[in-house]
C-alpha cells in the first residue's frame, strides 16, 4: 500500500509509518512538489484537518493537484474535533472517508486497507452528511477571514468586493445555521 500521511505531528507521522509500513510517506504539511515527484502513484492520501483553518485553502489545492495527477487515489482525513464548519470544510474536499483520531489502530489500518483496495468503507466513517458543504468561493473568503480578521483586508488579498466578501460569509453562515456575521467570525476564531 502507497501512502502519503500529512500531520503536523512528527509523532503521528512516524505512529503510522509503524502502523502501515514502508509504503507510507510522510510529510508536515502539503507540498505540491512532492506529488510531482511520486512514482508509482499513491493509493491513499491521509491528511489531518489543520490546527489553522486558514490553512485549509492549501489542503483543497492539494487535493485538487493529487486528484488531477493521480485518478485513482483515495483522501482520508482524520479529525480529532467536529464542528458544522469544520465537517462543510471536509466536505468541500470531498473525501472517500474520514476518521476520529482516537479509532482503534486496528480500525484505521482496516480502514486503509480497504481504501487502497479502491473499496468503499462505510463503517467507520463519520457521518459526512451532518455538514453542508461550502464553495470554494465560500472556503477561501473562511480561510482569509480567519487569517485576518478583516473584511476589507480579505478583500483585497482576494482580488474581491467588500460585498462579495460579506455575501460568502453569509452564505456560508446560513449553511452552518449562524444567524449574524459576528456569530461566524466567532465560531472561525475558536478553531
């Protein structure tokens, strides 16, 4: 099984290159120059939800590469908190699984195995349909907002309209069932 492991723990990193063996390349954080770089393809791809949700935009250009370079490979992301915005986050990048960090290791290696067999586990999959998923428009004004705090700012890092800016957090507010700007701008601060 080929995978590639992206955590910014260096414990958990070298946790599942013990649990899945030689296969596995790990990495801190995604760096499109090493998928340019892998032969054979990777069957997998596991990645941890980012302690920054601004760093998250990264994560789906990732994805979006891996996806493009290789059809076949499989995403599963591994959360150890839930949320509304955290799981319309995950959606957004649609993966073939997602796991709680505190699953038995046994369950994680089953759960790898079957997805590099090209297999669909549904067992221990948590629940995907609880968040409605966001637009990358949406992700992307998220992601900047939480870096900055800032509308105006977000804005002109996004080459966007004030208005623009306020219209994707609102939307995505309401998909989150937030019922003020301020109520999201508080939720994106706590993660």
């Amino acid at each position: 099984m080929r995978v590639i492991y992206i955590d910014g723990s260096s414990l958990c990193r070298l946790g599942m290159k013990t649990l899945l063996g030689g296969g596995v390349i790990t990495l801190s954080s995604p760096n499109m120059n090493i998928i340019k770089n892998i032969s054979p393809a990777p069957d997998l791809i596991i990645m941890e939800f980012p302690q920054e949700i601004y760093r998250f935009e990264a994560y789906l250009k990732f994805i979006k590469y891996s996806r493009s370079e290789y059809k076949d490979v499989r995403l599963l992301f591994f959360i150890d908190k839930t949320s509304p915005l955290i799981l319309a986050f995950i959606a957004a990048a649609q993966p073939d699984a997602i796991l709680h960090k505190r699953e038995a290791l046994q369950v994680v290696r089953e759960t790898c195995a079957t997805l590099a067999r090209q297999e669909t586990s549904e067992r221990h999959v948590v629940n995907r349909q609880r968040g409605a998923a966001i637009t990358p428009g949406e992700a992307a004004v998220l992601c900047e907002t939480a870096r900055t705090e800032d509308i105006r700012l977000t804005a002109r890092r996004l080459n966007l309209h004030p208005k623009t800016v306020y219209s994707h957090l609102n939307n995505a507010g309401k998909k989150f069932g937030i019922r003020n700007r301020v109520e999201l701008l508080k939720m994106i601060a706590l993660l």
